[in-house]
C-alpha cells in the first residue's frame, strides 16, 4: 500500500477506495496543501441508487470527514444519453419526466452520508448540482467546435469500455459514443464552476476520468486528477448490491431497512472485514479486532457491520430495530412484530391463494417458476412448516393468532401476510 501525506488519501487507501490514480504523488501534495474539491456523477436511471453504488457515496463521505468539499453531480443531462460503459446493450431511453421523478427518489439518500451545510454552511459543505444545467442549453455545433475538435475517436475506440462492446452484437450507437465527450465535458465545467480538480468514481470510468483529465488540460490548461474504487463483486462471485430476487435498495419505500440489515448480516466470512472498511466509519482498530474473531464469533461481527450500516442510512433507531427484531425472530423464535408484511385481500384467502403466487407477492422470490424450484429444494417455509406441495394454498386456516401467516425463504428472509 503507498504511503501518502495527506488525510485523504491515507484514509482511502487503508480502507481499500483506491484502485487508480492519474497523479498520486500531485493530488497528494494538492489534498496536503489544503481543502480540494472532487465530484462523483450519479445518473437517474432508477428512482433509487442500490448498494453498489454505496461505495461512491462513502468516498464521498470521507473527502468531506477529512477536511475537503464533495460534490454530489446528478446526471440530469447525462442521463438522456446513458452510459454505455461495458453495458451488453443500450439503455432505455428515459424521457424527461423519467428523469426528473428519479432525482428527486436519488437525492434523499445523500444527506444520510454528507453535511450539506444549509444555513451553516462552512467551507467543506458538500454541494449537490445538476449537469442538466449547462448540457442541455449547449449548441450543437458550437460545441462540435470548441470541445469536440479535442476528440480524437482513434482513443476513443482504444478505452476497453468501447472495445467491449463493439466486440458484442449489439451495436454502440452514435448516442452513446458521445456519453464519454459529455463527461469529459462535466469535469471542465464543473472546474470553471467551482475549482474541482478531482474526480472519482468506479474503474469501470477510468477511461471517461482520463478524458476529462485531457479535455481540462486542452481546453484551460488545468491540472485535474483522477481516482477510482475498484469494482467489487463478494468472495463468491456475486455482483454487489445485487440478491437473487433483486437490487439492495437505498431508498426505505423500495426496501425497508429490516431487509436492508439482513442483507449485510448475510455477508460472506471473507468479506466481513472489507465490508467495515468500505461502509462503515469505524476505526480500523475496531475493525482489525472483529475481523480476527474466528467460528461462530464471526456472526457477531456480521451484526455489528449489519446495523452500522444499517444506521449510516435508515438512522440509528431504524437499526437498533431491525437488529433486535432478528434477534427475537432467530434466537427467540417469536414472531417478531416489524417484520417485513404484505397486505393480501381477505377474500383471496378465502378463495385459497397459492403458495407459489403468496411468495411472489411477499417478494421473497421473483416468479412463479423460482418459487416451485425453491419448494423442490425444501427453501419455502409457511407459518415455519416446509412447504412440501407446490399446488397448495393458502386459507384463512393458516392465519395465526395476531391475524398474519409467516413466509419464509430460507433461514433469514421472513415477510408477514396480513389479511384485510
């Protein structure tokens, strides 16, 4: 691990942020020499960011915690386009009204993580802006002229997020192309706006950075710098923030933090220890010390990650909730009152609902088909009690005393149907 002088990027290479950077030792000696701005764009493409993106928004989160200003760049304009960065096919195209309704969903996670001053701003405040506010009154051919010309699209094909997907059926159309041209561009304005002379974000964008980096230099003659996290995927393979029945959520409405808690108290022994460098804000004595429990002690370390976690998002009381209602539900075996619960009609149960449709409503499982796999491996559990049938259903036989009847999927996933 190199040695560094600044706060910055000591913190962020022991807890394990870095993978990339274009100039260490001169944005090093920048972060020393006093308060730096840096930015990580975050595009609408969901109503919600998902815990892959958590990583981003911790960076930003430590660049604030160690004396320098982060700016939260929403992709307003960026965001017509759609990075096409090593995605197997084009995005969807959103329309504006897309855009807009899943900035406002994308916004209220940030102040969980970063200070953003309000009537006591101070000179680190984190600002939050919108690159829709210089890209979408840009004039075509003027921009051709003043930022296209410094393109050469030689490189451009040359950056292994091109040639990825140029080596794929789908074609890379000319939209896309321009994605890395309008990111380039986001550096040097938000240079000009606000003295910027940082940006982060995934490997996967180490070629847009360096774009920027380039353009900046061309265009102002400024020095700007980048830094990049590696891309991470857990000890066995799989894509954070990702679970077999879908994303991980930031936004309560989308996932409540129970589940949000489970899913890090589910995370693999190997990962525990870069898990509480990455997202939480625990001293890594703290950590070193966890990460040494050996057996079963480890599971009380995966607690702890989970509600720290838990409590940067959902708030500290949300946490301490969602710890204690898996301690009543697994250790107790009681039926604890806020777990998760899905209304269901009273006269479906009537009728009979299946238990194949019962999970797939419960959102324990995405399809019908995943459900009747899952009864053939013996993962379905109603009222605790395998479901060995997958042609049964549901009556209000199965109602307990509290009015509820208890799915589960597996050992740690447990959703309540409440009839009304």
């Amino acid at each position: 691990m190199t040695s560094f002088k600044s706060d910055l990027l000591h913190v962020l290479s022991e807890r394990g942020y870095v993978h990339q950077i274009s100039d260490p030792e001169g944005l090093d000696a920048a972060a020393l020499k006093g308060p730096i701005s840096a930015y990580i764009g975050f595009d609408a493409t969901a109503t919600s960011l998902h815990a892959g993106s958590l990583i981003q928004i911790m960076m930003l989160h430590w660049m604030q915690a160690t004396g320098h200003r982060p700016i939260a760049l929403m992709g307003g304009g960026t965001s017509m386009v759609g990075d096409p960065s090593f995605k197997e096919e084009s995005r969807k195209l959103l329309t504006v009204e897309d855009i807009e309704r899943n900035l406002t969903g994308i916004k209220r996670v940030f102040a969980n993580y970063l200070d953003f001053g309000g009537e006591s701003s101070s000179m680190n405040s984190a600002t939050m802006m919108n690159n829709a506010d210089w890209l979408l009154g840009l004039n075509y051919l003027e921009f051709l002229r003043d930022v296209g010309r410094h393109f050469s699209v030689n490189r451009m094909l040359s950056f292994d997020s091109v040639k990825t997907r140029l080596e794929r059926e789908q074609s890379l159309s000319f939209l896309e192309f321009n994605y890395m041209i309008l990111q380039a561009y986001d550096f040097v304005e938000l240079n000009k706006r606000t003295g910027c002379i940082l940006q982060m974000g995934g490997s996967d964008q180490w070629g847009n950075i360096v774009n920027g980096i380039d353009l900046g230099h061309r265009m102002s003659n400024v020095q700007l710098y980048a830094l990049t996290s590696p891309l991470l995927t857990t000890s066995s393979g799989g894509k954070m923030g990702k679970t077999a029945s879908g994303a991980v959520w930031l936004n309560a409405e989308l996932m409540g933090a129970y589940d949000f808690w489970q899913f890090w108290r589910n995370t693999e022994d190997a990962d525990v220890e870069r898990f509480l460098k990455l997202y939480t804000t625990m001293p890594m004595a703290e950590i070193a010390r966890l990460a040494a429990l050996g057996g079963a002690e480890i599971n009380e370390a995966k607690k702890i990650l989970a509600t720290e976690v838990t409590a940067m998002l959902h708030g500290r009381e949300a946490a301490e909730a969602a710890s204690e209602t898996a301690r009543k539900t697994f250790e107790d075996g009681a039926l604890a009152d806020d777990l998760p619960s899905v209304a269901v009609a009273r006269s479906e149960l009537e009728a009979g609902l299946g238990v194949l449709t019962a999970f797939v409503k419960a959102g324990l499982v995405p399809s019908t088909g995943e459900a009747r796999r899952q009864v053939k491996a013996g993962g379905l559990r109603v009222n605790d009690a395998a479901v060995a049938d997958e042609r049964a259903t549901l009556t209000l036989s199965e109602l307990s005393g509290e009015g509820v009847i208890k799915l589960s999927f597996g050992r740690k996933k447990h959703v309540l149907l409440r009839a009304q």
